[in-house]
C-alpha cells in the first residue's frame, strides 16, 4: 500500500492545488479528507485555470479517482455546481467521484449564522463566511445533517427536527429569519437524489482499491497553523489539517501513511484576522500580493504578505512528521530579488527558534532576519533545520514549472 499525506505548513494558501495536480500523475487516488468549500485550490494546466473547493484537485487527470472523506463538510449548492464545472472539461464523474455518506452537510441556516456572526462581532474571527464552524459545532454537538441521512425520506424529517429547532434559536437570536422545516427538509432530499449516484463508504472503498496496489494521495485543506489545536487560536479553522487529521478524516490506521509532503511558500501569507510576525504592510506587502497574485481563491480577498518564517515551516515540520518538502513561488522571489527569511525570534527579551505554544504570545514576536544570496540558499537554511530535503520548488503557476531536486 502506498498513502502519501499532503498537507500547508503555513496558514494555507501555500499552492497546494498544484502540488496535487502535479504529483496525481502517479497516483491512483486522491481523498480529501476535511475542510469544505472555504478551501480554494487553484490549478492551471493546458492554459486554463480551475479552483476545486471540494472535489480533490488531481481529478483533471483522467484516470484519477477522487474521493471525498468523512471528514469534509459539504455544501450541497457548491458541490453541484463544482460537478457540473468540471464534468465540461472532463466528462461523466459518476464512477470516478465518491462522497462517504458520513460527510456533514452544511445547511443553510449554518451560512446564515457564519455571516451573521461576523457581522455583529467587534473582533470577527474573518472566516470565509461558509457556515463551516457552525456545521463542525453541529457535528461534535451531535446536530449534524449528514449526505447519508439525505437517502433516507422517513429518518431525515425525524432526525432533522432537533437541529432545526436548535437553529433556529440560534439564527433568531442574531436578528435573522430561519427558512421553514419544510423547506429546508425538501432541500435536502432534493440534494440527496443529486449526490445519490456518487455515495459510497470511503472505507471499502480505499480498502478495495489498496488490494490492487492502488497509489493513495491525501489531500489537505487550509494548513498546520489553522489547525484548531496547534493553529492560532482562536483565528483558526475548525477541523484539523494536519497529517493526523487524515487518519480520521479519510477513515484509514495512521501506519498506513508513509510519506508526509509538507508544502511551504517561500514567503509567507495569511488570510483574514490574527498573528503575523512576519507581514510586510508597506510597499514590500503590496508587491509581493500583486507579482504572486495573492487573493484568496474563495473569497477573492487580499492576502496579508511578509517574509518566510522559517521556525513556523521546522515546527510544523515536526507536528506532520513531513518526510518531503515542496516549496512554492519561488518565481516570485525571484522577481522581487529580495531572499530574506525569518530564523527565530526574541519574545521580552528572550531567544526563541519556534513559534510559541501560547497564542497571546504570537503578538509579541520580534522576528530575527537573515538575508540570503538566492532562494537556493533559503532552501538549504530549511533543510538544515527541519532535517528533511526540499524535493519540489515550484517555479511558475503552469503545471510542469516544478524543479525536483531530488530523486522520488
């Protein structure tokens, strides 16, 4: 068996869309395995570009399969529309896509609560506004509307009615008006006749395929600093990105991974509110945003920009167990000709070579630089500290700008 972890040293957006493009070639099968459609993976091949939000990003080759874990919440209107996007590049999905029935569903009155929370709050967590932490609360608060509850008429309207009830409460109590049982309930049956055909237990599934030596990717959303744990919290999001994470979110034994590919920008990124030791406001941030085409996939917001900060990649490093490197935008730096990067920090006066556990403290980081000559030799002070070799350095958006710098 062969699983291969991909998953965002950083607060996402670290290109991993390509990053599965480019290694699905020689895999067999890609499953995501948490997030929803606030995921936005961007991939540019034959002159065209495609964002996946929730189909797995390696399915614009023909003989991928693409399976969608227990783990990912979905959106039924996204999912739909991202079916029908991609099935006019590719053809018929049925027999290529699969949905675990135990995947969440965000509803609307949890898209409703995602907005309306931002909007009343003084300190808004900037969430893409997707209703994926409201759906994950209903997930762990036993609430949950799950793609196989939408198969089965008579149980749904039973199961249905306590979170309908719960969030209703919770809608109105922000001042917003919830749509009828009735309504949502034959929108969900609706949606359940849609994703009939693509439902299967991921688990057989991944089992079948393992006995025919099938080559497994796990694709990740989001990155190791939005993870809900070891994340930036409370500025998170709320499942968990990291490599761990795909054990429960792809339904297979953690042994079974034997390869973690850990994806870094060569600088750094962040969407929406929280801590940024090494953002650049001025002209340096701007232009970094403007040659690396820095907004968000999803949402199309700006991405604050600031150098690489190497301590976060080595600590995340050793949170996944990443057995590979692939860095990403290197022509951007290139273009800049600036090759700075973080190599720890001072925190009141003291030393520090990793980000510290504690998030009040990220705000008091006081990065310490190092300027290089190249990028390469950014590369070499990375491995030197996390111990693993950089395989990938992505040069340029197209599919093939990729320098492997060692052999697979």
């Amino acid at each position: 068996m062969s699983y291969t972890a991909i998953v965002g040293l950083q607060w996402g957006d670290e290109g991993k869309g390509k990053v599965i493009d480019y290694l699905a070639r020689d895999y067999d099968v890609v499953v995501r395995f948490q997030g929803g459609a606030n995921a936005g993976h961007s991939v540019y091949a034959d002159g065209k570009s495609f964002v996946f939000h929730l189909i797995p990003s390696g399915m614009l080759w023909e003989d991928v399969v693409g399976v969608i874990g227990p783990g990912v919440v979905i959106d039924p209107e996204a999912f739909v529309k991202e079916i029908s996007d991609l099935e006019k590049t590719v053809g018929d999905l049925k027999g290529r896509l699969f949905v675990d029935p135990r995947a969440h569903i965000v509803m609307p009155y949890h898209r409703q609560e995602d907005a309306l929370f931002e909007a009343s709050s003084d300190k808004p967590i900037g969430t893409t506004k997707k209703g994926i932490g409201p759906t994950n609360r209903d997930r762990y608060g036993r609430l949950g509307i799950r793609v196989g509850d939408t198969l089965r008429r008579d149980y749904l309207r039973e199961h249905l009615r306590r979170p309908y009830d719960f969030n209703k409460r919770v809608v109105e109590s922000y001042g917003g008006v919830m749509p009828p049982f009735e309504e949502i309930y034959e929108y969900l049956l609706e949606f359940g006749e849609r994703i009939s055909p693509y439902v299967a237990d991921g688990v057989l599934l991944l089992e079948e395929m393992e006995r025919k030596g099938a080559r497994i990717l796990l694709e990740g959303a989001q990155g190791t600093y939005l993870d809900l744990n070891f994340g930036t919290y409370p500025y998170v999001t709320s499942s968990h990105p990291i490599s761990g994470g795909a054990t429960i979110g792809a339904g297979i034994p953690p042994w079974k991974i034997n390869r973690v590919i850990g994806v870094f920008k060569i600088y750094t990124t962040r969407v929406g509110e929280g801590p940024f030791p090494t953002e650049e406001k001025g002209e340096l941030g701007d232009r970094l945003r403007e040659l690396g085409g820095e907004y968000g996939a999803t949402t199309g917001r700006p991405r604050r920009c600031g150098w690489l900060d190497i301590p976060m990649v080595v600590y995340a490093s050793l949170v996944n167990g990443v057995t590979d490197l692939f860095a990403t935008k290197m022509d951007v730096l290139d273009r800049v000709g600036t090759y700075k990067a973080a190599v720890g920090y001072r925190l009141n006066g003291r030393e520090l070579s990793f980000p510290p556990a504690y998030s009040a403290d990220w705000y008091g980081l006081e990065p310490v630089y190092e300027e290089f000559e190249s990028g390469e030799g950014i590369l070499l002070e990375v491995e030197r500290r996390t111990g693993v070799a950089v395989t990938f350095v992505s040069v340029g958006k197209e599919r093939e700008a990729v320098i492997e710098r060692k052999r697979r």
